[in-house]
C-alpha cells in the first residue's frame, strides 16, 4: 500500500514539476526589467527546487552527475570568480569584489536549474497553451516596461536605465528580452501575431532610443531588418502588402513627429566616426576612445600577471597604462574602478589566462553546442548572438544581473524546444 501511494506521489510530483520550472522561469523573465526583486526571488526559488531535485537525480535515481556541456561551464566560470575572490584582496575597489561574488553565486546556482531541464529534455513535454501563456506575459511585461520608461526619459530628458545600474546594460538586456519576446509572438501566439510583434519592436526601438545606447540600437536594427526581410520574401503576398504599407506609415509618422524624441540617440550615432576620427589623432577623451584605452590597459595589465591578480594590481596597472601611453584618458580612467569593457580582455586582466579561457570556452558553447542537442536550434541565437556581440564593447558578467537572466533565457528556450506539436518552431528569425 505504501510503495502504491508512493509511486503515485512520485508520479504528480514528475507531472507539476516540469510547469513550476516553466511558470517560474516565464514570470522571472518577464519581471525582470520591470520589478528587480519580483524576478531575483522567483529565480532564487527556481534554484532551490532545482538543488533538491539535483540530489533526488543524482542520490536516487541516476546514480551519478552527468557532465552537460552548457551547465558546467556556467557553474565553472561562477566557480573561478569565487575562487580569484577568495585568492585576492580588493581593498581598494570593493565594488568589482561584490558583483564578482554576486554574479559568481547566481552562476552556480543557475548550474543546477540548467542541469535538470537538460536532464529532462528527452522526458518534458508542454503545452502549447502554456507557451501561448508565456508569450503573451512577456508582451504585456514589454508593454509595460516601454510605456514607463518612455514616459520617464519625456520628463526627466535623461537616459533611462531600464532598471538597471546603467543604460547600457539596461540596453543589452531590453534587446534579449524584446527578441524572445518575438520569437514566443512569432510561433505561439494566434494568428494575429504580425501586429502584436509590429508593436513590440516599436516600443522597443522607443525604449533604446531612450536610453541611447549606440551598440543596442545598432544590432536591435539589425535584427529587426533581418525579420522584415525574411517575412517580405517568404510571407504571403497579402501579408507582404499589408507588413509594407505598416512599416512605411509608421516610418513616416516617426520622422515627422519624433524627431525631439529620437535626436539626442541619432546625435550619438552620428558621432560613432568623429570619435574613432578623433582617436586617430590623438584625441581619445570619448566614449569609443575610452573603450580602445581601456582594452589596451587591460592587456597590459594581463602581460603583467598572466596567472591573474586583484583589482587594485590590475587598476593600478591600468591607470600606469592609460597615463603613460593614452595621453592620460580621462574618459578610461573614470571607468577603470568599473571594468574593461570586454568581457574576455576584463577576465584576462583579472583572473588570468585560465579564467580567460573559461569565458571563451562559454562564448563558444553558447554559440555552436545547442546545435549538437537539437535539429535546427537556430532560436539559441537569440541568445549568443547579442551576448557575443554585446560583450565585445561591455562586460556582462561582470553585472551582478545579467549572468542569472542569460540563464533563465537559456533554459526557457530549451523548454520551448519541448512545446508539443509545434510547428514552424525552428522559424527563429522571422516575426
């Protein structure tokens, strides 16, 4: 009797377990950008469950820890930046010491809700209403989050932050979450999809012009040009005429009445090829020269201990660097107390060449090992293509926020990837 009434407690448990992972997952993506703590607490209690359900696998049912590619290099890489924390002293910039050890935690953390659902892909199955259900969070989380932020950048004139500790990475993450958000609309919403996806890059385009962030705009263009291109050529001839006519009213209207709203974001990306102008001529006080000075200290800075060391040895160096071959870079040592702004050449500078070679080993699994766990995992570009790309000219995970949202990104389209009787669910790009 009590091996019967265990065997059906084990069965519901392997039935509402995989909707808690995708309901909490969902939820915190969709309140990330918009309530801080709302999304923290839901990934915390992700991660617990996901810690009790490691030990159940590996205790009871597996017997032993299978080595995931993805999950491992995530809690490697959290790992290391726990290991340099304990190995250093930062007196002086406790700062970078406090989102190492943050973002390291989150990281092997996110280790075990990874771990589980790659566990489970050959087992999960979901709905599509439950996708349906998701997408539809996620739209009206982005609704929200534009009009807000839109609202705050018309009377206060400032770049907003999108609910982070600056604009730019506020940017990067706006950019991910906007992408998912069409790929959901894209291939689980109704048949009115083309209209709810119109209306997501536009208020995604207002948004990143509020917070002119150069880089953002720029692959968010990019982006949303490749999905136009692709529905032009392959949608259907009504389609076509009606995407066409949207587009060219919407253009139009933005040019005449928005230009007091988008001028500052177009004055800053006008001054792309002034800066770099500039910094060939020995000018390189700007945003552009900044980052060139701040990449070249941080190899410097690497040269000098390849094994790595603290903050205050890599500033030190940095600074060294700046003033004596940088013309003294105002702009570079203001931010050196922050980071390099490249996640690998930042890695390099602190924790050496092995911390370095984790961070690229993640980058290039990011990029290529989902197509080795799927048939046409195109969708997991979404994710490494705006990491990669963002992470050339800023640090990722150095944020205390961005390593754990990469994370519930990762194990969401992996999930996805589970929905039931999907069809056309590998038409990534395309809205």
């Amino acid at each position: 009797m009590n091996i019967t009434i265990n065997a059906f407690r084990a069965q519901k448990i392997n039935e509402i377990l995989p909707m808690v992972y995708f309901i909490l997952t969902s939820i915190s993506i969709a309140f990330f950008l918009f309530s801080g703590p709302i999304s923290r607490n839901l990934y915390y209690i992700l991660t617990y469950i996901s810690i009790i359900y490691y030990i159940v696998l590996v205790v009871k049912i597996d017997k032993k820890v299978h080595l995931y590619i993805l999950p491992t290099l995530f809690l490697m890489v959290g790992v290391s930046k726990l290991v340099w924390l304990g190995l250093t002293s930062n007196l002086q910039f406790p700062l970078v010491a406090y989102h190492y050890q943050i973002s390291g935690k989150r990281m092997i953390l996110g280790y075990f809700v990874l771990y589980c659902i790659q566990r489970n892909l050959n087992s999960w199955r979901f709905s599509r209403k439950s996708a349906a259900f998701s997408s539809y969070l996620l739209f009206a989380l982005l609704i929200v989050i534009s009009l807000v932020d839109t609202l705050l950048y018309l009377k206060s004139g400032e770049r907003i932050k999108v609910n982070s500790d600056a604009a730019t990475s506020g940017a990067y993450m706006l950019v991910l979450f906007s992408i998912i958000t069409v790929y959901c609309l894209r291939n689980f919403a109704t048949g009115l999809y083309r209209p709810f996806c119109l209306v997501t890059i536009g208020l995604t385009l207002t948004t990143l012009l509020a917070t002119e962030t150069r880089s953002a705009l720029i692959f968010y263009a990019l982006f949303v040009v490749f999905c136009f291109g692709h529905e032009l050529i392959y949608g259907k001839k009504s389609h076509k005429r009606v995407l066409a006519s949207a587009i060219l009213v919407l253009g139009l209207c933005a040019l005449s009445y928005g230009k007091m709203y988008y001028q500052p974001a177009m004055e800053r990306m006008d001054g792309i090829k002034q800066e770099a102008t500039q910094y060939m001529h020995g000018q390189n006080n700007t945003s552009l020269g900044a980052r060139l000075s701040l990449w070249k200290s941080a190899w410097f800075s690497f040269e000098h201990h390849p094994l790595g060391q603290s903050v205050d040895s890599r500033n030190a160096l940095a600074s060294q660097y700046i003033r004596q071959y940088e013309s003294g870079n105002q702009e570079a040592l203001n931010n050196v107390q922050y980071h390099m702004h490249n996640d690998i050449l930042d890695t390099l500078s602190l924790q050496g060449i092995f911390g370095g070679m984790l961070m690229l080993a993640l980058f290039l699994a990011l990029l290529f090992y989902p197509f080795v766990l799927f048939n046409g995992a195109s969708a997991f570009l979404l994710l490494s293509l705006p990491v990669l790309f963002f992470s050339q000219g800023d640090c990722q995970f150095y944020n205390r926020e961005s390593p754990y949202f990469m994370i519930l990104v990762l194990g969401f389209l992996m999930m996805l990837r589970l929905v039931a009787s999907a069809p056309h669910s590998d038409k990534a790009l395309s809205i």
